[in-house]
C-alpha cells in the first residue's frame, strides 16, 4: 500500500529532524558556534542562526569569533 510507505517516509524524516533538533541543542549547550551555526542553516531556521550568532557575541572576543566563523563557512552557507 502507497499510503503505509508515505507515512513511513514521512515518519522517517520526522525522526530525523527531531534528531538533529537535539543535535543542535547540544552544540549550543557545548559552545560548539561554527557546527551549530552550519545546522542552523542547514535545517533552515533563521532564527536559530541569529541565536548562535548572538551567543557568539556574548563570549569574550565575540566579534572577532563571529568573524572566524562567518569565514569557515561553507560558501553555499554564507
């Protein structure tokens, strides 16, 4: 049934995205900015970008961390 395999791929990507929700969080919590600020945009999540980037600014040196990984980057990121 076509129905079943769509709800289990629906399911799928559900988990998945749950997945790397908690992945996310657990960056932010570890200070990990550069692969938290990568998944953020990853995932497309805008605000949660300009959440790892207001933490960033926080740290001491914040601007100047901001700009290291602003620059490490992928280029289809940025």
């Amino acid at each position: 049934d076509v129905t079943e395999i769509e709800e289990k791929e629906a399911q799928a990507k559900e988990e998945e995205q749950i997945i790397k929700e908690q992945e996310l969080s657990n960056l932010l919590h570890e200070k990990r900015y550069l692969k938290a600020l990568g998944l953020a945009i990853s995932l497309d999540r805008p605000h949660t970008v300009l959440t790892v980037v207001k933490a960033i600014l926080k740290e001491t040196d914040g601007r100047k961390h901001l700009e290291e990984n602003i620059v490490r980057l992928r280029k289809d990121q940025k």
